[in-house]
C-alpha cells in the first residue's frame, strides 16, 4: 500500500508527464488519475461527476482526483 507522500508523488509525476496536453485540453476541468495504470480515466465539471465514473470504471484502483489548471485542489480524494 502507498503512503499518503508516495501517492500524491506517483499522481503528480503522472500529471507533470501529461500537463501540456491536459492542461491545453481540459483546463479547469476536474480530473481522476488512475495509478495503477498510469492513465487519465475520469474528466468532468464536478466532482460529483468524476466520483460516478471512477466507481463504474475502477473501483479498486488507486486513485487521485484533481483540478487541472494552477489550482489543484478539488478535495483530498486518495481511492485506495
């Protein structure tokens, strides 16, 4: 299991990898960050929205969920 430090590390590597293209495409947009296979799963308005298609796509991923743009932070959403 990741630590709290490790997991917010693995998303944020994953989303510096991807930021220009996210960021140009869904910018402000609140996104899920499925770690387990390193990929974007999830884009929507709201949270709200995003939780709905996490649980039907991956529920048993690990899972960070985020706001594209400057300023991140939607919630603490660490899906273990």
């Amino acid at each position: 299991m990741l630590r709290k430090s490790e997991f917010e590390g693995k998303a944020k590597k994953i989303y510096d990898k991807n930021k220009n293209d996210w960021e140009s495409k869904y910018y402000g947009k609140v996104i899920a960050i499925d770690l387990d296979a390193e990929k974007l799963i999830a884009v929507a308005d709201s949270l709200f929205e995003v939780d709905k298609s996490v649980d039907r796509l991956c529920p048993d991923h690990k899972v960070l969920v985020r706001r594209v743009g400057d300023n991140p932070t939607v919630a603490r959403v660490l899906r273990e």
